[in-house]
C-alpha cells in the first residue's frame, strides 16, 4: 500500500491484515488505486472483500492516453514497468529483484533494506510506482479532457466486468476484441 510518493508498506496477507483491506476497500470515501485493479479485484473478492468505487486503474488509464498501436502487439505497452517509463522521468526498472542490476540499484536507493527484505521492497516499489504514475496519468487525463469519461465510464465499467465474471457470466473476448477494432 502507498499513500504518498516515496512511502509503501507491505502486509504479509493474515486474517487481520483482511480486517483492515476490507476497511480501505470498502470505504466509498476513498480512491482505490491500481494497476490492472481488475486483478487485484478478483483477488479481494476471493478473499471475502467486495471493493466499492471510487477506483482508478492505471492500466485503463494508460491505455485510454496510449491506445493500442501496431507494434503493441509484439510487446507488454500496458505492463506497469513500460508505463512508469512512459510517464514517470528518472523512475528505473525495478521488476526483478533477484537481478544483479536490480539488487544493485535496491542498494543505491534504499541501503538500510536487507537483500533478504528484496522481494517485499519489490512489492512497496511497484505500489509508489503505481502512485507515481497515476499522478502524471490524472494530469494527462485533465489535459486532454478524458478526467470525467475515465472516472465515470472506463473504471466503472471495468469494475462492472470484473463482478460480471466473478458471478460466472464470461466477457465475450472476441466480440471485445472485434469492436476493439472497429472503433479504432
């Protein structure tokens, strides 16, 4: 979890560590942030907690300011570490903590971390990156006037599918993908 740039804490899941998630997640008063939250969401739900909005999702966001192109098909545009590098400037790979370089640049930033701790600090970066990213996303989103479509139809309707699925009524991925393409 990161509230502020440069602060994560990470949980080991336990039943009280739920108590408090179910809190946040399920507090209509707070954004609940996410990269592929659709994930995160099936993950919850399977855990007895059943997310509300508000929730922004920053691979939906993404894809709304970067739509899909013809080299995206040969490559993860999406993937959280590509999008940081998009939008976040000095912000280094940090997707493989058992990598020397990686290691390495865990030491630069963050040297009273023991390697031991690696694959936690891993997941604390991954949610200060998220954070990160959405602040250079909501004001790309406000720039190009895509702020209120994203908050009231893209999340929104992402959130919708997910519950759909979750209750065993499958999306039709080739009628998504065909108008996908046709609105293109």
């Amino acid at each position: 979890i990161s509230c502020a740039p440069g602060d994560a804490i990470v949980f080991e899941w336990t039943e009280a560590f739920g108590d408090v998630m179910n809190e946040l997640l399920t507090d209509p008063t707070r954004l609940k942030l996410g990269h592929n939250f659709a994930y995160d969401q099936h993950a919850f739900i399977a855990n007895g907690i059943d997310p509300v909005m508000p929730i922004a999702d920053t691979i939906i966001a993404e894809a709304a300011l970067c739509p899909p192109f013809k080299e995206a098909a040969n490559m993860a545009w999406l993937s959280l570490a590509v999008c940081v590098a998009r939008r976040v400037r000095g912000w280094a790979y940090h997707k493989e903590p058992g990598n020397p370089r990686t290691r390495a640049l865990y030491r630069a930033w963050l040297p009273n971390v023991p390697v031991i701790l690696h694959p936690l600090l891993y997941c604390a970066l991954d949610a200060i990156a998220t954070l990160l990213l959405w602040y250079k996303q909501r004001e790309a989103l406000e720039r190009t006037g895509m702020l209120k479509f994203f908050q009231t139809v893209l999340c929104p309707a992402a959130f919708t599918l997910c519950r759909m699925e979750m209750r065993g009524i499958p999306c039709d991925d080739g009628k998504r993908l065909r108008v996908i393409a046709e609105s293109a």
